[in-house]
C-alpha cells in the first residue's frame, strides 16, 4: 500500500472490539502472487504460497480447508469452485 505507515492497518484493526489478530510468522515475507510474479516465477511463487499457508494453518489452528481458502484468496481464484467442504 502506498504512503500508508508500516504497522498502520494493523493498529487500526487493533481498535476493533473483540477482534482477535494473530500475527503469523515471518508475515513481512512476500506470498509469491504479487503483480504477474507467480506467473513469471510459478514455482517460485507456489513454495512461497506452501510456506505462508504453512504459517496461516499453524498460527491459527486452521483445518485444512480453510487453509486452502486462505491460498485460494491469495491468488485470486474463487475458494468455492477450488475447495470441496
């Protein structure tokens, strides 16, 4: 985001009551869908994606298909044609 502050969305998310903001590891990394990158770079941008729906499943307890969502939404696709629940 461009001329916001670093840590600005999450202070404001911080003002919401009873929002509960997990902070998943290593966060600052890139998730490998940026621009056209996972289209230049797909294998790349798939371990990348691995590692951060690694983090988001682990720091929040996901089940599984949650987790795929989670990537799903990352990468633009509709969750609901992608993940069987």
């Amino acid at each position: 985001m461009e001329n916001v502050p670093p840590g600005a969305p999450r202070t404001l998310l911080r003002r919401v009551p009873d929002l509960r903001l997990i902070e998943l590891p290593d966060s600052d990394l890139c998730c490998g869908s940026a621009g056209v990158y996972n289209i230049l770079e797909p294998e790349m941008a798939e371990r990348l994606l691995d590692g951060a729906g690694r983090a988001f499943g682990e720091a929040t307890e996901a089940e599984p298909q949650l987790v795929d969502v989670f990537r799903a939404r990352v990468v633009g696709r509709d969750p609901t044609t992608d993940v069987a629940v």
